[in-house]
C-alpha cells in the first residue's frame, strides 16, 4: 500500500467448490474470525451463484459490511439467454460486487475482451463494484508479453468506462501461471507489474484516476506471503483463491491488509 489512501480490498473467490452447508459454515466461520464490520478495508466474498442467497441471509443477519460478490455476470438485462444471470438478478440476491474476466472465464470458457468489457459496463451501469481480472499467462510471459498483455486487457476491458465510475472499479492483476499453482509472483515482479498497469490508466483518465483505482494481486496469496506482497506501494490489496475456503487462512489475510494500511 502507498501513502495515497486506497482502502485495502481482499476479496475471496469460492470459484466452483463447496456446497449449500460448506458455504454457510466458511461465511460463519469468515464472520467469527475477522468481525461483522473489518475496520479500514473492503471484503468481499464470491460465493457460487446457487450459494449466494444463502450467505447473504448470513451476513445481512449479522448486519455484515462484508461484501457479498458474484464471480460472473451476463451484460444482457433479461431475455432468451439461457444459463445467463443478470446484474438486476444479482443485486436482487444483495450482490454488490462481480468478479469479471477472471482469467478461468476467459482461458477456460473463452470469453474475449469485448464481452469482458460489456460486463464491467453492465455492472457499473448496475451500480455495482467490477472487478475486472486481469493478467498474463505463462507463454505470454515467457515471450515477454506481461506489460503488453496487461495493457491490452485494461484499455480494451475498461473502454467506455467513465472517469466517474472508475471509483467502482478495482482491477484484479492475477497472472495465469500463479493461480492454483502454489507459484506466487515475486512483491517485486508484481509491483512492477502493478505500476505499469496504473500507469496504463493514468494514460486512459488521469493521474488522479490512477492513483485512486485499487489493483490488488491474486495467484496464489496465502498467509504467509500477503503481508510482503501487499507492503508493496501499488498493491492494495488481494484475491484470494484457495486460501479463501479455509475462514483462518482468508481472515489472517485480511488482517495482512489491515496490517499494511494502518
Ligand atoms: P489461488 O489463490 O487459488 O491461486 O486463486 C487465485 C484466483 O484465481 C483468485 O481469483
């Protein structure tokens, strides 16, 4: 984190794991370790569609700030689009933040920048958090496309986003080759990383823009290395895959970012 005020964001991506009680004991479980209300940062959970009524029962009886978030949306409002979900179902179902272009929806299911991009507009035309998910994978990297990958994603994903709904924007560098992997980028390798990409959206609005934008890093962030890699001055926070589905592990992570903010 740098002296440049972001609050701190660490969201936990659920991805496709657990089930109806799995889900309610993890929320619990989040809740009895980092409190109803974490002081001084955003925290989000990223439950699987069928799931997220249930945690959100959870954490509105808890009178919860913590974010309930979905990990895709569709950018259509309703229709013949089977299998879709819209931004009105999901705020409908409390959501208030979604996870968009995580690289498992673009690598696995195919999604391209351009749909990428009409998902951040619908959720933001929705009023709603987007983050966008970015990051290179390991070929890319090996070719020495990181910065050109980065740029790509955040010009093309971003496009049409105004200045004014950036402040709902937070962009999630996850670099393909650390997700799942146990391999997490070096602080150093993702702070680079990290003030190019600030500097890709200075270029788009303004340095004032860039410096409030959050971008924090996911790909394999545990407890042990969050604290290194979020002291870093353009990392402000993180996304969190596997470590999110153990409630020790995730709020430990939290309290990393409490920790550098303070
Ligand atoms: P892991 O923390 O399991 O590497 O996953 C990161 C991620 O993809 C979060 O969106």
């Amino acid at each position: 984190m740098s002296d440049a005020g972001r609050r701190p964001f660490v969201g936990g991506n659920w991805k496709m794991n657990g089930d109806r009680g799995s889900a309610a004991t993890l929320i619990r479980g989040v809740l009895g370790a980092i409190g109803a209300d974490p002081e001084g940062i955003d925290v989000a959970v990223f439950p699987a569609f069928p799931y997220l009524l249930e945690v959100g029962s959870i954490l509105s009886g808890d009178q919860s700030t913590v974010m309930l978030g979905a990990q895709d949306v569709y950018h259509q409002p309703n229709g013949a689009f089977t299998g879709e979900v819209s931004v009105e179902m999901l705020r409908d179902c409390g959501v208030s933040a979604v996870l968009v272009g995580h690289s498992e929806r673009r690598h696995v299911i195919g999604e391209d920048d351009r749909t990428v991009n009409r998902k951040v507009l619908a959720t933001l035309n929705g009023g709603m958090t987007a983050v966008l998910c970015i990051g290179e994978t390991l070929e890319q990297r090996e070719a020495g496309e990181t910065d050109a990958v980065n740029e790509r994603q955040t010009r093309l994903g971003l496009a049409e986003v105004s200045a004014d709904d950036m402040d709902r924007v937070v962009i999630a560098y996850e670099p393909v080759w650390a997700i799942g992997t146990g391999r997490t980028a070096t602080p150093e390798d993702a702070q680079d990383a990290h003030a190019k990409i600030r500097s890709v959206v200075a270029g788009l609005y303004n340095a004032d823009v860039a410096e409030r934008v959050r971008i924090i890093y996911g790909g394999s962030m545990k407890p042990d290395n969050a604290q290194a890699l979020m002291a870093m001055p353009d990392i402000d926070g993180g996304l969190i895959g596997g470590a999110s589905l153990k409630a020790a592990d995730f709020a430990a992570i939290v309290r990393a970012g409490v920790g550098v903010a303070s």
